[in-house]
C-alpha cells in the first residue's frame, strides 16, 4: 500500500459555496438534496473525502495526457471537487483543458460552472446518464473519484466500456475508489450505531464554528436525513477494477490501493465518513 504522492490540494472555497449547494439543491435537485445540499457541509466540517485528498495522483496521472489543450471528462460530481483537482493538475503545467463535467443532477453542475467561472476557466457541463452520453468530440482523458459506488457491480462494466468508447485512442482513465474487501455486492448503508455516532459528529462540528451557529440545527437534522439515505455498492479490491478495465480493452498502466485519508476527530464511521480506508487507484490507456 502507497500513500498520496506530496501535492497541496487546490484552493477550494467551501465556506462560500456550501450555502450555495444548500440552496441550489433545493432549487434543482429531483430527490438528492439530503445529499447535494449537504455534501459541502461535510467536507466542511471535514468529515467525508472527496478528490481534494489525493491531489498527488491525479496530477500524476494527468501529467500522462499529451495535448498542447487536451478535452477532459468529469465523469460524475458529487460537487466542484473533482473539476478543482483536474483544473489545478494542468494549471501547474501551463496547460489550458477543456473540461466537459457530466452529472445526473443540475445542482454539482451549477457548482462547477460557479467553480469556473470565479477561477477564470471556460467549462461545458451536461445532465446525463454517463451510459446515454453521446459527445460531439471525443476525450484525452475521463477522470472520476468513487464513482463506481454508484453502481452495482453487474452495471459497472458498460460504464467502463463507455468510458472507453469515450476517449480517442492512447487516451487515459483515470480514477479511485473506496474498497470494501469481503462486503459483497450488497449496497452498504450506515447502520444504527453509525447513524447516531454521524448526526453527533455533525453537531459538534457545526457547534464548533461560530460562522455554522445559525445553520447548526438544520444542517444536523440534514445529517440525520443524509445517514438515513445515503449508501454505496461496494468495490471488492483491485481485481475488481482489473478485470473490469481489462475487459473493456484498456492497457492499465497503474493500479495499487492506497491510504489515502487521514481520520476524522470526531470518531464517526459510515459509508462516505473520512477515515483511515484504503483506495484503489487507476490509470489505464485505451
């Protein structure tokens, strides 16, 4: 096991836009916005993991894409997050993207267009199933972070054959997920006990910032909504993704799992909670 190469995570002005998240899932999401609305709380308060947490891989990995403007696709976005890591891993090499987000949900896209636009990049977005996506131009590269978890495991094949579909030739995937070794496929939600440790872990948090005091007691009664609702399909491991990628013809040019988070303090577990979990980590080339 690895850990996240040294990089410094791109700026990210959470205590900005997690308001607006609150706001616009309530405007635009159809039935996530115990999820969308939230998110940005949470990784807030610093209780659950997004891109930002391993910056060093994906600037890595991106640094693999060779375009003097290469097309990017952020396949799936709980928020800006993965779009930030992205914009900021070809910002350190001068490079100019252009970044098409794609997302079920209008409200992470709306974040991302805001993202963009207050960090001067230019940036497409769609609302669309990844599987029905059908882009004029093909892709340099398809980036995502615990994606897979969207998905069963009998669905997450043609998403990678999409994924490849998708790219031009010698374009790369590039992408991490939590593993779960030995949970099955079965979705994995939080149980009782964990429910009750997140919502408390959540108003301690809130109750610690003097700039949450007015919104404490609605982001606490989100939580309990959130902990009752939210949970994942599980990625057994390595070989999972392996295969998968493997099948659909890509060249996998790394794969490992690494530690890739360090833990919350306010000892809570859960399906999305940050924590000492390992990640699998890809790079694959079509």
């Amino acid at each position: 096991m690895t850990r996240d190469p040294a990089a410094p995570a791109p700026e990210e002005p959470l205590a900005e836009s997690a308001p607006l998240a609150w706001r616009l899932a309530e405007e635009q999401c159809r039935g996530c916005a115990w999820n969308h609305g939230l998110w940005q709380y949470l990784r807030l308060l610093g209780l659950v993991t997004s891109p930002s947490h391993q910056p060093g891989f994906y600037r890595e990995a991106l640094a693999g894409v060779d375009a003097p403007s290469p097309r990017v696709l952020v396949s799936g976005a709980a928020d800006y997050a993965m779009l930030a890591v992205v914009l900021d891993a070809f910002r350190a090499r001068k490079a100019q993207p252009r970044v098409t987000v794609i997302d079920l949900c209008e409200t992470p896209l709306a974040l991302s267009r805001w993202y963009a636009e207050r960090f001067s990049a230019r940036i497409e977005t769609r609302a669309a199933d990844i599987r029905d996506y059908e882009p004029q131009e093909l892709f340099d590269a398809v980036c995502s972070d615990n994606f897979f978890g969207r998905f069963r495991h009998e669905e997450r094949a043609a998403v990678v054959a999409k994924w490849k579909a998708l790219l031009r030739p010698a374009g790369i995937a590039v992408t991490a997920s939590r593993v779960r070794p030995g949970e099955g496929t079965a979705a994995v939600r939080f149980d009782a006990a964990q429910r009750q440790a997140f919502c408390d872990a959540v108003r301690r948090a809130a109750d610690s910032r003097p700039d949450l005091e007015k919104q404490a007691d609605a982001i606490a009664a989100r939580a309990a909504l959130y902990a009752e609702k939210h949970f994942t399909y599980p990625l057994a491991g390595v070989d999972e993704l392996r295969e998968l990628f493997t099948g659909a013809g890509f060249r996998i040019e790394q794969l490992d799992t690494a530690q890739a988070a360090a833990g919350n303090r306010q000892a809570a577990s859960g399906p999305s909670v940050r924590g000492f979990q390992s990640y699998a980590r890809l790079v694959a080339r079509a």
